[in-house]
C-alpha cells in the first residue's frame, strides 16, 4: 500500500508523513508526482464548499482504478461541509471513508489510520470496514 497526498497549506502533507513514519517501509508521494504505484491510500483536504481540489481529481483520473480508501481534512469552521471531499470522492470511487480529520489530525486519527492501513495491508485482509465520522470536540476550529 502506498500514501499519495494532495495539500495547498501543508497540514494533509504533515499528517501523510506522520502517518508514513510510523508505518515502517510505507512510501508516501504527492499527487503532483503522478503514479507511483497500487494499490494507494489517498489523503487530501476540501476546497470550495466542500469541493475535491483539481490537482485530486487530476490524479484520480488517471490513477483512481488503484484507491483503496480516502482520508479527507477540512476544517470544522465549515460546518455540513466539514471534509466533504471524502463524501465525494468515496462516492464516485467506491471506496470505503478512512477518517475525515480536522486541519493536520489529531494522534487518535493518526492511529485510526494506522489500524486501517494494517487490516489493508494484511496478507487476507478481512474485516475492512468504512469508518464513520461521528464528530467530536479535537481539533481547532478555524
Ligand atoms: C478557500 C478555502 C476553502 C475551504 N473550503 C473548505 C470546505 O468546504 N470544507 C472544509 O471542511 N474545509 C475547507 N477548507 C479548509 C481546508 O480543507 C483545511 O484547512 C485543510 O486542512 C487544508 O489542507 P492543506 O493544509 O493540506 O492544504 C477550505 C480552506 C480554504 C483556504
């Protein structure tokens, strides 16, 4: 499994490479690099009321048969739209909602991830299960 990123301000590239790191031999690249491989993780953040950013959809068009799964950030500040991009993007692929963060996650969505990413990554993975945000008070709010 590998982790592809898309960020504009840098909190989804902090939480892919904190996620790498503690994901031994997992490779992490961003969406402007192209392919890098399958099957991948997908994390990046929401724009435009609750939009998924070009530079995402340009890289789904070409790579999106190798989704496994999407981590969306967003900010809370924008209320029903909070991390759409996931919605949307689950939607459209067929893949299972991984975590929709608050800006860079917080350690317990770190480790959410984690355990997602060791299920995916079993030799018979069996048990993968999509992940229902049920909100929460982590996080700051602008
Ligand atoms: C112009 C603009 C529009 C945004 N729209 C949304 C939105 O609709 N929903 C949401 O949850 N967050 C929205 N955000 C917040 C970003 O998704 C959030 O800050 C995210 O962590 C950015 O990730 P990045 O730092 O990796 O680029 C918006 C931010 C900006 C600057």
């Amino acid at each position: 499994m590998h982790l592809v990123f898309d960020s504009l301000t840098g909190n989804v590239r902090r939480l892919a490479h904190r996620i790498a790191a503690r994901a031994a031999g997992m490779d992490v690249q961003d969406v402007r690099s192209g392919w890098i491989g399958d099957p991948f993780l997908l994390l990046t953040y929401t724009f435009h009321r609750g939009d998924v950013p070009e530079s995402t959809r340009a890289f789904l068009r070409g790579a999106g048969r190798g989704l496994r799964g999407v981590v969306a950030s967003g900010s809370y500040h924008w209320g029903t739209n909070f991390a759409r991009a996931a919605d949307v993007i689950a939607a459209e692929h067929a893949v299972p909602i991984i975590a929709k963060v608050n800006k860079g996650g917080t350690d317990a969505d770190v480790a959410l991830i984690l355990a997602w990413l060791a299920s995916a990554t079993a030799p018979n993975p069996t048990n993968l299960q999509t992940v229902t945000f049920t909100g929460g008070t982590h996080g700051t709010l602008d």
